[in-house]
C-alpha cells in the first residue's frame, strides 16, 4: 500500500492511496484540468481511478469530485449529507454513480477495507477514512476541530497518517482573520491545531508509524517549522518519518510496508 498527496490546504486538497490495482483519490478540491496535471505529474491519468472519496462538501475538498467521476465514470463515494449538501449546486454529485458510505460501517473497494470516521466539523455530515490492506492501517484525518474518543479509537493504530496541523494557536489569535473566522478555524468544529495534533499523537502507538505527514497547514496561521516543533516534542524518535504536505506540491509516493 502508498500513499501521495496532490496538494493539501485552503486552495485544494487530494490525497491518493494505492494498494494492489486500487487506487482511490480522497478529495478533489482542484479543478478537473488541475487535477489532471498534478496526477499527471505522478504518471497517472484519472480513467485509472478506481474511486473518489469525499470527506465533506467544503470547496476546497469536493471543487471537481463530481465533475471528475461523471468525466472518468468512476464511482464516487461520501456520506449522505454531503451529498446532500451540494444538491443543486456547481459541485453537485448528481449524474455520477455515487455511492454511500456510512460512518462507522467499513466497506471495500477493490484491495481495500474503507473505515469512515465521523467528525465534529462545520459540515452536514463529514467523515475521514481509514484504510486497510494486508495488515496496514493508513488513515487519512484533517478537518476536524477537536479530538474525540471515537477519533483516538479510529488512528491510535496507523502504520501512516495524513494528519491536520492546520494553525498554530498563537498565529491564529494575532493573525489577520476577522474574529468571527477565528472562532470557526479555533472552534469545536473548525480546524486542528499543533498542539491538537501532538495531543492525538500522544494517545497513539507513535512507534508503529513509518510515516507521518502533516497536512492542511494554513498559509497565514502556521508555518512548517511551528508545526514540526508540536509535534516533534511528541514523535522524539525517528523524526526522519515526519514530513509535511504543501499546498503547490503534495508530496510524492511513500510506500507502507
């Protein structure tokens, strides 16, 4: 199983996992002729997906999924609200073949078992993806403004992550966002701070993971090396696992073994 992101943050995000011929993309917040070029930058075209999942219906998640899926015919999966929130509107799924998915009901897609987690966000139904494959766990988790027992249960056992680290608290409170954007992004149902982060981390079996990638990291809030202090006080060994995902670049294949 690899894993690879096309880019992650405010202006797009599209995560790809692969696991024998299944290749399923989280997301598609580009779009379509964009998220065209970024796959092609991996040497893929999108008739090769198998499936698009989608977490909620914020545009920086969903911009193109159903556009994609009715262009490539793939299906394309996310929970009934979701759906349900974009009925009627540009990002609309109607005239793909959606399927549902079902917090908490794993289901499969080619090689790969699919665990939806429900999340507390400012979304109609949103729900992150842990994926297994042969004995590996990959779980892919942003966009969530607190860290609840469900969660913890959810990824404390991941052999990789994709884990939000979306603002440092201090950024946030003297950065230019308008108050009331600072309580959503800070808030029950916004985004994961560092420190949020570090604190899932430290309920987690850190030791199993070959990777960890820190994702959605906010371009005016945060900063690379901010989020890597958080969360390298928690991950003290083995630091040579963490990388950070960018809005242009992604980042490229890393294999789970």
């Amino acid at each position: 199983m690899k894993l690879a992101s096309l880019g992650s943050g405010s202006k797009g995000n599209a995560t790809l996992v692969e696991a024998d011929d299944t290749l399923v993309l989280i997301d598609c917040g580009f779009t379509v002729k964009e998220t065209e070029q970024r796959l092609a930058r991996l040497g893929l075209a999108p008739d090769q997906l198998s499936a698009i999942l989608v977490t909620h219906e914020h545009g920086d998640h969903i911009r193109s999924a159903g556009a994609l899926a009715r262009k490539t015919g793939c299906p394309v999966y996310s929970s009934f609200g979701t759906a349900s929130a974009v009925q009627g509107k540009r990002t609309s799924l109607s005239g793909a073949n959606w399927q549902e998915v079902r917090p908490g009901r794993t289901f499969a897609i080619g090689a790969l078992q699919i665990l939806p987690v429900l999340v507390p966000h400012d979304a109609r139904e949103p729900c992150q993806y842990r994926f297994s494959w042969q004995g590996r766990t990959l779980g892919v988790l942003t966009d969530l403004g607190a860290i609840t027992p469900h969660v913890v249960e959810a990824y404390q056992d991941c052999d990789a992550l994709v884990l939000e680290c979306n603002h440092d608290a201090q950024m946030l409170v003297h950065g230019p966002y308008p108050p009331s954007l600072k309580r959503r992004v800070g808030g029950m149902l916004g985004h994961l701070s560092n420190d949020q982060a570090a604190a899932l981390l430290r309920q987690a079996n850190v030791d199993r993971l070959q990777h960890l990638v820190l994702s959605h990291l906010s371009e005016q809030n945060n900063t690379s090396r901010h989020a890597l202090d958080a969360i390298e006080r928690v991950v003290t060994r083995g630091r040579e696992r963490i990388g950070v995902a960018s809005q242009t670049e992604g980042f490229g294949w890393l294999q789970v073994h």
